[in-house]
C-alpha cells in the first residue's frame, strides 16, 4: 500500500470525521455473523400504542394513512424487529441495522431524526452470548473514543433486592426511582416513611450506592445479597466478570445498579455505554425477553443501540495541524509537505489565513516553522 494511502488509513482508524463510522461498525458486526436487516419507516401505530413503557417516554408522531389506518414514524427499532422475528430457541436470528428513528422534538414543536446503529441476537441466551455480546460494546466503544466505560446492571439484583422489601407497590415503584437516580437521601427518607428501614433496607440502602470496576464492586456486593432471585443474579455477574476480565477493553466494564429499564420488559443483564466526549450514554441494551414473551414469541433476546447523533460530537474536532501558505509559495511543495504528514496520520488543512487546528505551521523557506498563539 502506498504510504499516503497508509496514512488516510490510520487517519479513519477510528471513524475519521464520522463518516466513515457506520461502515466500520458494520463490517464487525457482520464479522461477529449478524445479517443487514432493513425495515420500511412506517409501522402501525398499535405497535408502539401496545409497548409504550418499552419507548422510555419516547413521544411518537403519527399520521393517518390512505386506508384509514394510523400509522407512525418508527420511534424505536427493537420492536419492528422483535414483531417480525422468526426465531425460535433452535433457530435463532443475528441482526444488526442502520436505521432513523423519529421523536417529537422538545415542547412538540417538530421532530428531530436520530441515526442509530444497532444488533438484536434472538434465540437462546446463555452466559456466552451475553459476553460476546459486551465485547462487541466494547468494541463499538473503543471506535468512537479512547476514553470509554461500559456500565452494567442485572434486573433481577434490582428487582430480587427490592421484592425483600415489605413494601406497597406504590412505595416500591418509588424505590426503582431511587435506586434508578442513585438517590441515597431520597430512599432513607421513604424507608422511614414507611417504617421499613430495617437490615434489607440498610442493604439495598448501600446497593444504591456502590459502583465502580466489577471486580472491585463485585466483593461487597456478594454480602448485601438476599433471596433466591438476587442470588442468581449475582452468579451470573460473577461469571460475567471471569470473563470480561479476558476481554480487551474488560478493564473499563462497571457494575452501576442505577443502569435498569422498565422491569415488565427487560430482564437480566442491562447496560450503557458512555464516552468522556458526550455527556449521556451512547449505548444502551440489554436482555429483553419479557417483550418477546409479550408478543407470544417463544424465545429470548439480547441487543443495544448506538446514537450516531453523538458521532459529531466526537468527531468536531479541529484538524491536526494548519499548513499556511503565501502565493509566493511554490504550490508543489506545500502540497508535498503537507502529503508528508498526512502519511505519518495526521489531519491537514492547507489556508493562506488562520483556522482552527490543533497546531498551525508556516511554510517558510522550504520548511515549516510552528506559529504560536
């Protein structure tokens, strides 16, 4: 390979300007073996009508079609896919998609288009599907940042832990949200509201508050565990984490009890992805076979979501370097210079006048001398 085109090469290592990110993401998930699924924009209406919990809140915009059917603009990905899924236990489906997906704008005012990227394994799960699974986030991750982390949680830790409460199931949605905002203050105040803040309450009370590496959380998590479900649970984090451990990229998976979703869909393990260039989580997922159940699908299913909306986020940066140049200059050799280090992967702009880079160098004399602020 010619030595420019190595440098173009390792300038899009990681995405480039973002343009180049959904073709990289596409080629591992194919070579992880999931297929291109497509899907028309439109879904009926009752899709999301029947599964609102499922969209987190997510408004969705609708409009009548020419048979006198509501219709809507997809919302959500996972439940077009989960609705026409032929899996079966012996059978199951690797997707992966490329799709928009529409949501009202803040005070209903218009809509706003996301490009999101995502998989969906449906079949049977098991502890090997799960950590190929997270080490495919972890890969996703490291496209899009060198700074990242993957939080994960278990709904049945959640869920187990605060089933122990004796408590209403008014009081009890109020401890998720507690538990969801990592609210220490909020939950002591409602256990002693409700006469309950006995030793599960003390320990789902330092639940909240743990997070951190897996394998240092992990420890003191195994002595707040009680009952049967939340004991299952820490089992399979355990065993999760043996091999995580292995991964590259293990180091940055984080027990954080707060990552959970709606608990009438989602079971078992639930992540999110972040990136120290964006302030929200980039991926999210986890196991959702209580959807599939919902729908009378006899299987269990596992995926995530990227947010390519984030992509310019993390790749509006300035360019590497800015060669300024005079008319004096003789053209071959300012391109030859710049060539020059555009091969050892940096991003160059060539200009007359000042721009944005992170370092800018005058061509003086058949050389560059660096201009300083």
């Amino acid at each position: 390979m010619p030595s420019s085109l190595k440098g173009i090469e390792r300038f899009y290592e990681r995405g480039g300007d973002g343009q180049t990110l959904p073709l990289k993401l596409s080629a591992l998930f194919s070579s992880y073996g999931y297929k291109k699924y497509r899907m028309s924009r439109f879904e009926e209406y009752s899709l999301y009508a029947d599964n609102f919990d499922f969209l987190a809140g997510s408004n969705v915009i609708t409009f009548g079609g020419a048979d006198g059917k509501l219709l809507a603009l997809r919302p959500d990905v996972t439940l077009s896919i989960a609705k026409n899924t032929k899996a079966t236990k012996e059978c199951g489906e690797k997707v992966y998609y490329h799709e928009s997906v529409y949501r009202l704008s803040r005070g209903n005012l218009g809509y706003e288009e996301i490009d999101q990227m995502g998989v969906e394994n449906i079949g049977e799960v098991d502890l090997l599907t799960i950590s190929e699974q997270v080490e495919l986030i972890l890969k996703s991750l490291s496209f899009l940042s060198d700074e990242y982390s993957l939080d994960i949680s278990h709904s049945g830790l959640v869920h187990g832990m605060v089933s122990q409460l004796e408590l209403s199931a008014e009081a009890k949605a109020k401890v998720y949200e507690c538990i969801k905002s990592k609210s220490v203050h909020a939950f002591a105040e409602l256990m002693r509201s409700e006469g309950a803040d006995g030793e599960i309450a003390a320990k789902v009370r330092r639940m909240i508050e743990l997070s951190g590496p897996i394998d240092e959380v992990l420890p003191e998590l195994g002595a707040l565990i009680e009952g049967e479900e939340a004991a299952e649970a820490y089992v399979q984090l355990m065993a999760l984490s043996h091999e995580a451990a292995r991964m590259e990229g293990g180091d940055r998976l984080r027990l954080d009890l707060s990552v959970f979703n709606h608990l009438d869909y989602y079971n078992g393990v639930m992540f999110n992805g972040y990136i120290r260039e964006y302030p929200k989580a980039v991926i999210v997922g986890g196991e959702y076979d209580k959807l599939l159940e919902k729908m009378g699908k006899g299987v269990q299913a596992l995926g995530f979501a990227i947010n390519l909306g984030a992509a310019p986020a993390i790749h509006r940066k300035p360019a590497d370097i800015a060669l300024l140049y005079d008319e004096s200059d003789n053209v071959y050799d300012v391109l030859q210079q710049a060539n020059k280090l555009r091969e050892k992967g940096k991003s160059v702009i060539v200009s007359k006048t000042r721009v944005p880079a992170v370092k800018t160098y005058a061509y003086t004399d058949g050389d560059l001398q660096e201009v300083k602020e």
